[in-house]
C-alpha cells in the first residue's frame, strides 16, 4: 500500500496540484439570487486576511471536486488514517472530512460551556477544540500558514462533515466558486447551517480532508491482486487553498466589497453551446 506523507498547513494544497480550475476541496457561499456565488475581497481585517468571501449568512457551501478517487474524508478501503501523517491527527481517526473552524484568540477561555455547545455547524458541535493549535502542524511562526489559522491569533474548533462518498457524486455539479461559469467539476456540494456564532467577533472556516484512490484500469476497473484483493490505496492530504475559503463577520451582508459570480447549471451550458452552433451553422448557409 502507497502512502503520501505530508505537512498539513493552510495556504495552499497539500497534494499534487489538480490539472483542472475546480478546486478539490473550497468553501463558499451561496449569493442573493440562485445560481450565484460570493466572490473574494481583495481584504478583510478584524481578522487581517487577503482574498476571503465574507458573509454574515447562515449557510456555508463546502464543495469536494475530483477525477476519480473513492473517497474524500477520512479512512477508506484499506487506506491511511489521519494519524499516519502526524500523531497530532490521531484524534480525527473515524471521522470524515475536517472542517476547521478559527475563532479570536481566547475565546475557549471566555465562552461558557453551554455557550460553545451551541455553537455548530450542520446542527452539530464540535468534537474537539483546541486554544494552542496542538492539532496543526503550522503555528505561530510557520509561514506555511495563514492569516488568521495561526496559534498566535485564533483558537480552533474543529467539526466533522463527513465524507464526499464519489459513489454519491454529481456528474460537473461542482463548480469553481471564484471564477468562470465554464469551469466544473464531477464532485458534491454539502450545504451546512452555522448557528449560534452570534457570541464571536468572527470567524473562520477552512477544510481538510483525506483523498483515498483506488488503482483503475483504462475502463475504470479496480485493479485486483492475484487474490482478488484491491492492489493498490493511495491516500494524500488535501485542503483548500486559502483563495477559497469563508470569514464570518457579524453585520457584513454577503457581498460586501464583493460581485456574485453568477454559474449557470451544466444543462444551461449545452443548450447555450447548441444554440452558438447553431448559429454558425445558420450563417454559414446564408453565405454559402
């Protein structure tokens, strides 16, 4: 079995880069009118960060886009589990994908149980937090990380969304979020409610998760052993790069400093794609 050993820092992502604009992992958020999307500001402060969506909302988009892996989330057929990459994992062993929560330094000190209980995301809470970033191989002084997922500025809750099952997939359902309407991807969109953050000064959602992929032959056959066994699992760490990733303020609306990127479905594309062709067609005719 192959295994990818690698350095968990926000920023960037932590596999090979993907051939294709859709990201495999990035968060957004839906705009005012549907099939829209919140595009980046150029800058945020309080907390101090460059190119984020901010949002005021209740409705985080998390989106997992591939070619064909099996799974993005945690351990998968025989795959690696978070903690063969770091022991610092081990507590995100059985769950899903990780979405990574950075709120102002302090504030587990500060917030009452009950308060940090209610504060969730897809009506669950988080199942660890953590006040000096002992879950995270980047901290304070990494330059690997980024404004704000830092030791020094945040602490973190972390949340398990589950896996991005490619048995589940939609066929170019995902689209990238910050750019043209053309770029999609086969993937799925998980739509999730955050409640009760209205006790913070902010904060700031990034995700992580484990890719497990399955050797395929030309015809996408599992490729087995002599004994029937799955030959080879490769699992990576992926993340979102910090271009697509969520900051929740109170009191900014949705595109504050910001245009919807509006993304038509993929069915919308054929029939616009058909009616250019037909067009052409048309005058070539008329001037044949």
């Amino acid at each position: 079995m192959k295994k990818s050993i690698l350095s968990i820092a926000f920023g960037g992502l932590l596999a090979v880069t993907q051939a294709w604009a859709v990201n495999t992992l990035q968060l957004g958020v839906p705009g005012a009118t549907p099939g829209t999307y919140v595009t980046n500001t150029t800058s945020s402060t309080i907390p101090t960060e460059d190119d984020t969506v901010i949002t005021s909302g209740n409705t985080l988009l998390v989106a997992g886009s591939w070619k064909l892996p099996d799974t993005l989330g945690g351990q998968s057929l025989g795959g690696d589990d978070w903690s063969t990459f770091t022991n610092k994992l081990s507590v995100f062993d059985d769950k899903g994908a990780i979405l990574v929560v950075s709120v102002p330094n302090n504030t587990l000190t500060l917030l009452t149980s009950l308060q940090l209980a209610s504060i969730q995301v897809g009506g669950v809470s988080a199942f660890v937090s953590d006040a000096d970033n002992s879950h995270l191989t980047n901290n304070a002084n990494d330059a690997s990380g980024h404004d704000p997922a830092k030791g020094s500025i945040s602490d973190f809750l972390f949340f398990d969304i589950g896996n991005f099952s490619n048995a589940s997939h939609t066929v170019n359902g995902v689209p990238n979020f910050q750019s043209s309407p053309l770029d999609f991807g086969d993937g799925l969109i998980k739509e999730l409610t955050l409640s009760g953050f209205g006790s913070l000064a902010w904060a700031h959602f990034d995700v992580m998760a484990l890719e497990t992929t399955i050797d395929r032959d030309k015809d996408g056959n599992i490729i087995l052993d002599k004994d029937g066994n799955i030959k080879k699992v490769t699992t990576v760490v992926q993340n979102n790069p910090f271009s697509h990733d969520v900051t929740w303020k109170p009191g900014d609306p949705p595109c504050t400093d910001c245009n919807p990127v509006t993304i038509p479905e993929p069915t919308t594309l054929l029939l616009m794609s058909a009616g250019l062709f037909g067009f052409g067609f048309a005058r070539r005719r008329r001037s044949a």
